[in-house]
C-alpha cells in the first residue's frame, strides 16, 4: 500500500479485536514516529507503550471519549517536551504520531487519535515526568466489526470538503484547478 492510499484508507477505529499486536509491527510503527521530522530537529517526544489491561482500563476513564481505550490491545501515549521546545512540542509530537497512524494503516491495523483525557490524571497514572507534556493518545489493534449507525450517519451528513473549499492559489478565495 503507498502512502496516499494509507491516507484514503485511515479511518478512526473505536472497536478492537482482542489480537494482539505483533512486536514486528509495533516495533515498525513506533520508528515511523521516531522518523519523524521536528524543528531544529530536537525531536522533543516520547511515547509511551501501554499494553497492561488495568492501565488501559484506567486510561479509558480519564475521558468522556477515550472508553474504548480500554478494548484497544496497544494505546500510544504521545508527549512532548515543553521545555526542550517549547513553541514546537506539540507539533512534533502531532507529527511524529500521524506517521504512525499512517504506518499502522498500511499493516493492516487500526487506529484513533484520542484527544479526550484529563492529563493530570494520565501523567500521574504513567509517572510521566513535570517536563512532559501529554498531545494525544493513540489507540491501536486490529479493527473489530460493528455496525456503527451514528457514525455513518455523521460522515454521510458531514462528508470531505472539496479542494475548491479549503485551498487558495496565491490569495485567499482564489482556486483554480492544476491543468
């Protein structure tokens, strides 16, 4: 799979099989996020493997959103250093996570950007360090089947912009398509 169709291929999964994730494809998706790009190339993350159920369990109830956490066989638990760059942290770690979400998509597995979590509890959980700051979780497995009518729903009533939408040629309202 290339790339492009990783990206078209990238859905957020909320149910997970109970398989667990080969060392060989973690292992993969990990330095996908350790390749990736950072400003002045600080590389100010780290990422934290939970794979123990009660932790996963305890991480799934520190957001009104992140429930499904718990089902998940692997979360990625992204943090950036705020005081190593503290203007840039969260885009690094931002960065660094999609080249996983993008690798785990192209072996097969699924995964969901979690943005619901109270950090406190999640640094306290973890022992995470005063240093580090906690951008996401990202849950990760194999996608179990299930018949999801909200959000069908939700991406047929709230489908993709079209190009024309969302980009400019040289000033803003401008667009033209490439010939």
């Amino acid at each position: 799979m290339d790339v492009f169709e990783a990206v078209q291929r990238r859905r957020s999964i909320r149910a997970y099989e109970p398989t667990p994730v080969p060392g060989e494809k973690l292992m993969k998706v990990l330095e996908a996020g350790r390749l990736a790009p950072s400003a002045s190339n600080i590389q100010p993350w780290h990422f934290i493997v939970v794979m123990d159920s009660e932790k996963r369990k305890k991480l799934a109830e520190t957001g009104a959103f992140a429930r499904f956490l718990a089902e998940a066989p692997v979360v990625i638990v992204g943090c950036g250093d705020a005081r190593a760059s503290p203007k840039w942290y969260i885009v690094d770690v931002a960065i660094a996570l999609q080249n996983m979400v993008l690798t785990a998509t192209g072996e097969g597995l699924g995964t969901c950007w979690v943005g619901s979590f109270d950090e406190a509890k999640v640094k306290e959980l973890l022992k995470i360090p005063g240093n580090l700051r906690v951008v996401a979780l990202l849950a990760v497995g194999y996608p179990r089947e299930r018949f999801d009518l909200a959000g069908k729903v939700l991406h047929f009533i709230r489908r993709r912009k079209p190009l024309k939408k969302i980009v400019s040629m040289d000033e803003y309202g401008n667009f033209k398509p490439f010939s």
